[in-house]
C-alpha cells in the first residue's frame, strides 16, 4: 500500500471511530429526550425550550445556532473527500453516488405516495441517512462488517448530506430578504476574496463567517447554510501521500478541532432538543396518520429499495464494483441502515411544517419509530449475513 493510499486509510478510519462512538452518544441522547418527554419534567421541559434568549428562543439556538457547527463540519467533510479523498475521483463516486441518489428519491416517492395536499411538503423527511446512528450501530458489530462497507456507507452518507444541505437551500427557503441577501454575498466575496490571496488565519474566516450567518439568519434563507458556505471557502491543501498531521491545511485543522465537539456535544443537544416527542399524549390515530406512515415506509421500505436497487443496478451494469470481501446479504443489511434518518430528518422536519405542531410531531414519530425498525433490520441482517 502507498503512502497516499495509507494516509487516506488513516483519515477515514479516524473519521469512522469518531462517527460511531458518536453514535452511541447520540443513542443515549434519544432515549433521554424520550423519557423526559413522557415524563412530569415534560411539560416544563417544552416550555424552557421556548423559552427567549435575545432574538430567538432557547430551541431557535439551537435549531438555527448550534447546528451551523454541525452544517460546517458537514460542508469540510464534502470538500475534504471531494478534493482528496475517497470521492475524489469519478469511479470513486460511482457505487455511492449512484446508491444515494436512489436512496433520496425512492423515498421521497413514497412519501408523496401516501401523502398529498399540505402534509405533501415533508417529502425529503425520509430522504436523509444518519451517518453516526447507522456507524453506531456497525460498532456493534465489530468484525463482522468489512471496512469496505463502513468506507462505502461513509462516502454514501457524504453525499447524502450535500442532497440535503441542496434541498434546504432549494426547497425549504422562506421569504427572502434581498438587502440580506446582498450583505451575504459581500460576506462571500471577502471569504473567497481571503482563499484567493491565500490567508491561512481560520481566525479571519471564522470571524467573517459570524457576520455572514446574521445575513443569513435574516435573509430568509435558513441560517445553517451559512456553515456549508463558510466550508467551502476554508483553504485546503491536496496531501499528496503525505498525513494531514504532516501539513496541516486550515480546512483539515478546523476538521479535526470540530469533530469532536460536533460529534459530542452539538448533534445530542439537537437530540435532547428535538428527540422529546411527548408519545403519551399523542392523539387516537397518530400512529396510522399520513405524515407518519409516509416518513416510516420512507425510511424502511424506500431506503432500502433505493439503495440497494440503484447499488446492484450499477454493479450488474459494470459502472460500479462491489465493495472488497462483501457480499450481497451484507450489501443489504447496511442499505437497511441507510434507513436511520433521525438528525438531518428531523432538522428538515422543522423546516417542512414550520408552524405545524402535530405534523412535527406525527414526522417525528415516524422517524423514530422508521430509524428504529431499520436500526435492527439492518443489524440483524449484518449479523447473520456471510461475507
């Protein structure tokens, strides 16, 4: 193995580790949100998460503040693996670029399938994986689920983020400020202005990337975009062979000083924040609503189908091959896991019905109980399928 080869392992391994003890953070997280939810703390709960700091809410924060970190990690990591890593290169992009396309619009079908009129706006609520739940549960699986796989569902999941951050901007985007507007684009300018003169100071960028979120916050355009923006604009360095550790770009600092913090931190409190579905006042028929049967068939049929359906196409066709010492059962099971939708699903169940309470709650539902059902599928699947 080269140089090259070795240091790209080396980058996505550590990224592998980190996703899915985030995971099992993000687990627990759930289960807390949960029980507070159903609980007598829950109704003072809710309440503190209205409850307003300055311009926004407690929850706003976190929905709109926070998770910009989460959306510029998101935006590092695509540049990261687009420019050198494991979807730098065209053949590279095929098997998971192809399985992540069917895995979104398979389930954004069924979705519209059962639901129409105003529910018809939570289409893209299935369409998202949730990288660290599903590299969670693999942890769980140890040896049994060969690297290629963990890499492939990794890359797929990248590009799962870019559909999402695209939808966002395209589809969920409210009415629109051009005064903001105008004072974002200045903002863009002055970062790609700085990327051009070669700045490396993360400081400026940093700093410039604050005063384009205020544009952003009030321009219409949801405030979280500005993260992917401002990661877009980071200066990064091709390795080379060489380790990021042996000439750190500012991308790749900024990278490794975020993971954690996103992973530990930022991602559960958007879980205790978000995952609190009081389910033992839901109303008599919830379960069997179209809102919620959508997202669960989207999730547990759709993902899979899509999947593993445009995975298999691709392969049988010649333009993809299938991942190192993996078979189909294992292929399967992690398209199964693909179905694990919970964070970028429900940030974009916020954004589809944003005034809209029992909706949010019915598209929460079927997250949960969808990401749940797929969860162990897919474990089951991977534990007894054969190399």
């Amino acid at each position: 193995m080269t140089h090259s080869n070795r240091a790209r392992t080396s980058a996505i391994r550590a990224f592998l580790a980190a996703q899915s003890s985030a995971g099992l953070v993000l687990m627990a997280a759930a289960v807390i949100a949960l029980a507070i939810a159903n609980s007598p703390l829950g109704p003072g709960y809710a309440t503190l998460l209205h409850a307003g700091i300055g311009p926004l809410s407690l929850g706003h924060w976190i929905n709109d503040g926070v998770m910009t970190v989460f959306f510029l990690l998101v935006g590092l990591e695509i540049k990261r693996e687009m420019v050198d890593g494991q979807l730098s290169t065209w053949p590279r992009r095929m098997l998971p670029g192809v399985a992540a396309a069917g895995g979104m619009i398979v389930p954004a079908l069924l979705f519209l399938a059962v639901n129409r009129g105003p529910t018809a706006s939570g289409w893209a609520i299935p369409a998202a994986t949730d990288i660290a739940f599903a590299l969670g549960v693999i942890a769980l699986l140890g040896a049994r689920v060969p690297a290629s796989l963990r890499v492939f569902l990794a890359a797929l999941a990248i590009l799962d983020d870019l559909g999402a951050v695209l939808i966002i901007a395209i589809f969920y985007t409210a009415g629109l400020s051009w005064p903001d507007l105008a004072g974002a684009a200045v903002a863009v300018a002055l970062l790609v202005g700085c990327n051009r003169c070669g700045v490396q100071r993360l400081s400026v960028y940093l700093a410039i990337g604050v005063i384009l979120w205020l544009f952003v916050l009030r321009s219409g355009v949801h405030a979280t975009l500005a993260g992917v923006v401002l990661a877009l604009t980071i200066p990064m360095r091709r390795t080379r062979g060489r380790s990021d550790a042996d000439d750190p770009s500012p991308l790749h600092r900024l990278e490794h000083a975020l993971q954690r913090p996103v992973a530990f931190l930022v991602v559960p409190v958007f879980a205790l924040a978000n995952a609190a579905v009081p389910l033992l006042d839901l109303p008599a028929g919830a379960l069997a609503a179209p809102v919620t049967l959508g997202v669960m068939v989207g999730l547990v049929i759709g993902k899979v189908a899509g999947v593993f359906g445009c995975a298999m196409l691709a392969i049988r066709l010649g333009l993809a091959d299938m991942p190192a010492h993996a078979g189909r059962g294992q292929l399967f099971g992690v398209a199964l896991l693909c179905g694990i939708g919970f964070t970028m699903s429900i940030f974009i169940t916020l954004l589809a019905f944003p005034d809209a309470p029992l909706l949010q709650t019915e598209a929460k539902l079927g997250v949960l109980i969808g990401s749940l059902l797929s969860g162990i599928a897919g474990y089951t699947v991977l534990r007894v399928a054969r190399r």
